[in-house]
C-alpha cells in the first residue's frame, strides 16, 4: 500500500555522487525529506525521492548540495503524474486506464470465487446449494459476507463436519472443512461439548479419555443418542453428585452398524465408443453471458462434449467475473453389449468389492457380507446388507443441566 501511494505522488530516482553523500543523508534527515530504497553503485549511491520535494523544494535541495560537494543527476522519472504527462496527448488511452481501474476497484467489493476444501463425504454441489440457501453465492458483496455465520450454519447442517472454517480474501472466499468421525481432533475448538451418536448402531467397544460415559459394550444406540456426556459429576461416598464441571468429551466409540446395498444393471447395454473424429470450439463468459465460438457439427448423430474452463485472476486471491476456455466435440458411435449370467455376476461382485474396499480405506471393518447376486433375462440385482463395525459419534455443544438433573446422573459400569 506504501509503496502503491508513493508511485500516485510520483518519485525520481537520482544518482549521488563525489563530495560527502553521508553528511547529504544526514542533513536531508534533519530536513525531513523522504528518501528510500537506497543502493550503493561504483560511482557513489542511488536512492528514490518523492517528486513533490524535487519540484518544490528546489531551494533547499541547491543548498544541501553545496554544503556537501555532491553532485546529483537524474537517473528515472516515475510514477502516475510521470504516466499522465508523458500520455497527455493520448486522452483515449489515459481514459481507458482509468475506467480500468474503477472497473477493477468496482469488482473488488464482490465476491468471484468460492472454494471449498476438505470436503469428501459430502459433494461440493451440496455445499454450494446449502450456501445458496444461506444466501451466500458467486456475485455477492464482500460486506455482506459473514465468516462466523458461515461457519455455524454448516456446523450445524452437517453433522460429519466437525471443523468449518470460513476465510475472505480479495474477492475469493476459502471454506474449509474438516469430516472426520476422530473426536479427538480439534478438541480446542470445542471447549465443553459431548459425543452423540450419528446412527443406529450397538457398542462394541468405548475407551472414554475426557468426560462421562453413557454407555457400555452391548448397548444398541439410537441416532442422537447421547454417547459420552461432556459433564465431569463428583459424588460424594453416598454416590449422590455433590458438583459438576464441563469439558470436551474426548473417547474411541465403535459401533455394529449396518448398510443398506442395491444394486442393478441390464444385461444388454448400449455403450458409447469415440470414433477417432472430434472438433474443438471456444468458450468465453462474462458475468452470466457466455458465448461459444463454433458449433457441433450436423454430421455428428452422437457426441461427449468435455470442457475445459479457466477463471481470470490478477493473483491467487482476487478472482473477476470473466471465464474462457476450450470445448472438445468428440463423435460417437453407439455399439451393443450382453452380458452372459456368468459376467453380469463377475461384474456385479467386482462392483460390490470396490464398494467394500472404499468402506475398508475409511477404517470400516466388514463383520458379514449378506448381498445376493440374481440373474434373470433382462438384468442382475445384487441386494442385501453389510454388517460393519465402525468408529461412530460426532461432537455437539454441552447440555449443561439443571441441580435437579444433575442428582438422576449415575455413571454407566465400564468393561474390564
């Protein structure tokens, strides 16, 4: 910004040589005049001074240099009073900068651009559609965006988000978020919350660092219930709970859940196949008119069309509403597959298996595999369920109770 202001007063760049310029420095000090971005050349120094002092204090620069025996030459001019007076008579060009500029300043005060960032559970079209729920979306103002707000309301629309955090620079908003069922990260942002259950599931095991438990091995669990209380009781010999502190319940919570699979195709399909020929076109938006140079050709009866779009930037944060880009045409032809009962069942236990292996990569142990592969003349089911353990449990503020509440609290027996 400094540097930004200096270039609107303007500044020369003079050469200081011969005679004393350390004793030209320290007077010019004491005068309090300006110079900067100082550098040692062969013949003595060069430095920056403002135009201002240059034009109208030519007296007191005169009488400087006598004192001190230096001569000083003008190396550069520059600047925007430079800039103008070397185009005053290029009034079309000097008028174009400046509507530039304002068109530029006047973009900056929207918002281009919203990325979202750790987001895998959860699609970004279903965060965008959310945000355009909450009012937020490409093209607002800036000093209608409120990060906090942001934050909370996806908090409390998503209950795999344990962590939200939302970031405004130049005219791109950052969200970034955090799925994850490990309560133990990110601890520090709850102060005092508890863990409750984020489906239907029975315990099979609960190691409780930081809170109270509420249940054991064995215990089937509802959606919602609550898991590990972030209230701390103190009881007395007579086990009546004398006082009561809050903090963020911290535990490693698996659960027996199960998951629904279906899961269908027929066995005769139609299946696009490129033919080798394939024309290209250009894409241009502006704001939310675009234009496409080029057409698809009659010729082709069947095509994939893939896009290939970039957003105009001036640097990684300030984002403007103008799109280009190209757009690959490729023909196709259609050709005709069937499948004998023997693959449409290798197809769909291979489907089924990288459904497993995505399930194994989350940490999803698979306790039984009950899905049933049927053939018949038109097509292959697979259908059934998995029974799975899993880590369970997502993190919500504390529901601090009243004395009367407090007394009915008893501590569920943990396992050996």
């Amino acid at each position: 910004m400094i540097s930004l202001i200096k270039w609107c007063s303007g500044y020369v760049r003079i050469s200081i040589v011969g005679g004393y310029p350390e004793r030209f420095f320290h007077l010019c000090v004491n005068n309090k005049i300006l110079l900067w971005d100082l550098e040692q050349t062969k013949e003595g120094y060069e430095v920056n001074l403002s135009l201002n002092v240059f034009r109208n204090h030519k007296s007191l620069l005169i009488s400087l240099i006598r004192r001190t025996k230096v001569r000083i030459v003008i190396v550069e001019k520059k600047g925007l009073p430079i800039f103008l007076y070397r185009n005053r008579y290029k009034k079309i060009f000097v008028l174009g900068i400046f509507l530039c500029c304002f068109l530029v300043y006047y973009l900056s005060l929207y918002v281009w651009q919203i990325d979202l960032c750790g987001n895998l559970q959860n699609t970004d079209d279903m965060i965008y559609k959310k945000l355009r729920e909450y009012q937020v979306y490409h093209g607002m103002k800036k000093k209608d965006v409120d990060c906090s707000q942001i934050e909370k309301d996806l908090r409390a629309e998503y209950d795999n988000m344990i962590w939200v955090s939302a970031k405004l620079e130049g005219t791109k908003l950052t969200i970034d978020v955090q799925e994850n069922t490990d309560l133990t990260v990110r601890t520090e942002e709850y102060q005092e919350s508890s863990i409750y259950s984020n489906k239907d599931a029975v315990i099979t095991s609960i190691i409780t660092r930081q809170g109270t438990p509420m249940v054991v091995s064995g215990d089937e669990v509802k959606k919602g219930d609550i898991l590990v209380d972030g209230g701390v009781y103190i009881t007395d010999d007579g086990e009546t709970v004398v006082s009561a502190y809050y903090v963020a319940a911290d535990a490693d919570i698996y659960g027996e859940t199960e998951y629904e699979y279906q899961d269908e195709f027929l066995l005769k399909n139609k299946k696009f196949k490129p033919t080798g020929n394939s024309r290209k076109s250009y894409y241009l938006k502006i704001f939310d008119k675009s234009i496409t140079i080029g057409r698809i050709p009659k010729e082709y009866e069947y095509f994939a069309v893939t896009k290939k779009i970039s957003q105009v930037k001036l640097n990684s944060s300030f984002y403007l509403p103008f799109y280009y880009g190209k757009i690959q045409i490729t023909e196709q032809e259609i050709m005709t597959e069937k499948f004998t009962e023997h693959q449409a069942k290798q197809k769909a236990e291979e489907k089924l298996s990288k459904y497993i292996a995505n399930l194994q990569q989350k940490g999803v142990q698979i306790r039984e595999n009950n899905v049933t592969i049927e053939v018949d003349e038109k097509k292959c089911k697979a259908f059934g369920s998995l029974k799975v353990i899993e880590k369970i449990g997502v993190r919500k503020d504390v529901e601090k109770k009243s004395p009367e509440q407090v007394e009915e609290i008893t501590e569920p027996n943990r396992n050996p």
